[in-house]
C-alpha cells in the first residue's frame, strides 16, 4: 500500500492541525491537483488541500476515516476510502497518480463504488 495515501487519508480523522498538515504534506508531491465531488473547483496546492482537509476535520471530529481497499498499476492508485463506521459509514474511491518518490501529484474522488 502507497505510504503517501496511508498517511493522507489518516490525516482526515487527525484532530491535531498541526499534525494533520504535517501528514498532508508528507503526501503531496510537488503540484497537486484534488477534486471530489464537495470542491467547487479542483484544489491546486497544498495549503488549499490542508485547508479542505482542516473543515472536515471540524466538521466531523474523531470520524474514523479508513482505506478499505487498494490497487495500484504503476503510479496509478484506485483506493476505496470508508468515512466512519458501522450503519453510518460511507464508501468513496479515488483514483490517484503518484510521483517517482510515491508522492502525490494527481487525486480524484467519487462517492460510492461501482461494481462494473
């Protein structure tokens, strides 16, 4: 499993600000570009990525948020994501690019899975 999305998804559950940016940062690769379907227009850098982050973490203090399921082809990553847990859980996959270092560079969520 990619340690740069370990490390990015386990920050959205991270109470601790200065904490939870340092473990964006450790993720993201130089340029960035996140889109999912609660951003009015995709994030292009860290701090605006760590601020997006920040407001859900706020939002939903403590929420478990977990990968459930990773596959990668290169520097290709789809990642299923689970947000809490239990009957009040919900599924989003992400497709990702990564760098050569294994950094993020390129991330886009969907809510939901698909089975096809």
């Amino acid at each position: 499993m990619s340690t740069a999305v370990e490390n990015f998804f386990s920050a959205w559950a991270e109470q601790d600000a200065a904490i939870r940016n340092a473990q964006v940062d450790k993720s993201l690769g130089a340029e960035i570009f996140y889109a999912d379907p609660r951003t009015e227009a995709p994030l292009r850098n860290a701090a605006e990525v760590k601020e997006y982050v920040g407001v859900f973490s706020k939002m939903a203090p403590g929420m478990p948020v977990s990968v459930a399921g990773i596959s990668t082809t290169l520097n290709f990553v789809r990642v299923t994501v689970r947000f809490g847990e239990g009957d009040q859980s919900q599924l989003g996959q992400y497709v990702i690019d990564l760098d050569d270092a294994g950094l993020i560079t390129r991330m886009i969520g969907f809510v939901g899975v698909t089975d096809t």
